[in-house]
C-alpha cells in the first residue's frame, strides 16, 4: 500500500517527480462555493519556487500552477480540485554519477530496498521537488480556515546560531532572503551562509510556525490530536528530523510550576493564559492561544566534500553530489510549514464541525 494521500476530511494526493514532466496533487473534501483562482495560490508557491537569491538552489523554476479541475467561474464546486505544476529546468545529465552508487544521507538506498527500483534523476520522488505541490494545497487549505487565523513562519536557527528573541518581527521575514524574523541575525547569518555555499558545504536549521486566531476545541483525542497531527505533518516535510510543540523539548527542564500555563477569567468569556508552554494544545485540543511549533531540519546532503558510500553492486566508492542544491533547505522549508499547518487547520475544522456542529 502507497501512503501519498494527506488529511482525513481535507484530503490531498501529491504525485510526481523531481525531473518528471510535471507534479501536482489532487485535494478531495473542499466545501464548494469558495473564491478560487490560480492566483491565490501562486502567491505561496512564489514564495518557495527555487532560483530566487543566492541561498538557495540555482535551479529556475516558475511553479506555475494550473487548475484542471473543481473549480467554474471561479467558485469550488465540491468536486475534486486537480493542480498542475510543470517542470522545466531539469538537468537529469548532473546525477549520471550516482545512477549506481547511494548518496550518504539522502533515500537513495531505502527507496532502492523498499521497491528495488529508484529514480536517480535528482532524488525522483524523494526530493524536496515534491513540496511545491503541498504549497499549493496548503493555499487551497487558507481558504477554508478563513483570513481570521494568520499563519506565520520563520527561520529562527541556522547552525548553532539563534535568533535574538527580544527582535523577533514576522514583518521581518519577508524581507530577507533567509526568511529570519530577527532583521540582525539575518544579516550576520547571511555572510556565514555565503562562506558555506561557496565551500560546497551545507548547514542545518530550526523553523518555528505560528498560528494565532484558532479557536479552542479542535482537534479529535486520543488517536487524532492536534498536536500529533501537526507533529506529522511537519515530520513528513523532507529532511526534517525533529519536531517540538510549545515549550518541546525545553519542558523537560522545568518544574511544575513553571510549566503549568496558568488562567484567569478573561474579557470575553474564555479564561485568560498567563503563559503558553503547551503551545496552544491541551489534550489534544486547541486552547485558543496561538498554535506554536518548531522542527529542525538537517544539513543537506548535497555537498561537493567526498563522502564514503557504496555501489548497488556492493563495492566501495566515493560520491560527490553534483547538480544545483540548498546549502540550507531551512530557508525555503518556511513556506512549506506554514503550507502544513494551514492543511492540519483545514482539516480539524472540518473534523470539529462533522461531531461538534
């Protein structure tokens, strides 16, 4: 069984690959009668296409999306929605080299033992490629959750250096090639990252995405939380290797005390938290604060520095990844996160009208 579907109410199907003719995906589930136009969802997908500063992969991609379908005169009507994004920058002749042999850290060789078949041609459907499509979804996602939750992401650690949180400006983020809400760390982390690009070599990085104006209640225990669902999301982008909700991680190094976000009666009916160290999530269950999550993504592994590997046949080799590539897929993992968690939002909205009405 394939497992390329995405979402229980809100469900979409992204396929293709990396140096395929096209990828897309098909969202199933949408309520009909929302505004829709391929506009709305090329200003996410603009966002993330690659080729856009120094930073990021020199490959030139447009991502223009088309809408084969679930859309007339600009209203969804309930049926399928079908997006189509082209591709027309392949370079297949840069992964000659490793058609035999597995590059360290990418899924060559566990593509190659789960179906004993790979496509080499930039990773096929392993690569990052494929992200574009849940951009798209992620846009489609917006419109069901509605203009009244904003959704904001950013790049809040590259390498061991971190964001100055007494600077943190989401209007930052989109005025700056790395997508950093800290305008100062940006600059600094800039010439580190020129250093890095130039000596072939790649870095890793945190981003942290953010979800204020959801309201309490959603999400579907024990066995659909909001945060589980969200933690697989973001599990599920390439490269990622950890997620954390709320205060994560560094909840293990606090007391009770410290941890308990604790309430007072609030203006509008709703208690009042003075703190918010489960990340908006209780149970499972939104409590009305701002949905907070953070996941890590590793360097890639795409470098010019010879790694020690191994051939299909079994033999020793050396790989050097040739070919255009991320020196930090943090940057253009922004976009996808906020995709992500507007398709979760979508989904368990849904989810929380089909019980709760």
């Amino acid at each position: 069984m394939s497992f390329n579907t995405f979402g229980k109410l809100f469900r979409f199907t992204t396929w293709g690959e990396s140096h395929g003719p096209a990828l897309g995906c098909t969202i199933d589930g949408v309520p009909p009668l929302l505004d829709l136009c391929e506009a709305d969802i090329q200003t996410f997908l603009d966002e993330r296409k690659p080729g856009q500063s120094k930073y990021t992969t020199q490959r030139r991609e447009p991502d223009t999306v088309e809408i084969l379908s679930g859309v007339f005169e600009g209203k969804t009507t309930g049926t399928p929605i079908q997006l189509m994004i082209k591709n027309v920058d392949q370079r297949s002749k840069d992964y000659g080299n490793i058609a035999e042999a597995y590059r360290p850290g990418h899924a060559d060789f566990t593509y190659n033992a789960k179906y004993g078949i790979r496509d080499y041609r930039g990773g096929g459907r392993s690569s990052a490629r494929e992200t574009a499509a849940r951009v798209a979804a992620g846009a489609v996602a917006r419109k069901i959750i509605g203009d009244g939750i904003q959704i904001r992401a950013g790049m809040v650690q590259m390498g061991s250096n971190t964001i100055d949180r007494s600077r943190l400006d989401w209007d930052a983020v989109r005025q700056n090639p790395l997508f950093c809400p800290d305008p100062v760390a940006a600059k600094a982390w800039m010439l580190e990252l020129d250093k890095i690009r130039k000596a072939g070599s790649s870095i890793g990085a945190v981003i942290e995405v953010v979800a204020e104006g959801v309201p309490a209640g959603w999400g579907a225990p024990v066995y659909a939380k909001l945060d589980a669902d969200l933690a697989s999301a973001l599990m599920s982008i390439n490269a990622a290797k950890g997620v954390e909700i709320g205060a994560g991680m560094g909840a293990a190094a606090l007391t009770g005390e410290e941890n308990a976000d604790e309430m007072r009666p609030g203006t509008d009916g709703n208690p009042e938290f003075l703190s918010n160290n489960a990340g908006g999530i209780l149970g499972g269950i939104s409590t009305g604060q701002p949905v907070v999550a953070r996941f890590s993504v590793k360097p890639t592994s795409s470098i010019l520095t010879p790694r020690k590997s191994v051939t299909k046949g079994g033999k020793a080799t050396d790989v050097i990844t040739k070919g255009r590539h991320d020196p930090c897929v943090g940057i253009r993992a922004v976009p996808i996160a906020e995709a992500m968690m507007a398709c979760v939002l979508a989904d368990h909205m849904m989810l929380h009208r089909a019980q709760c009405g």
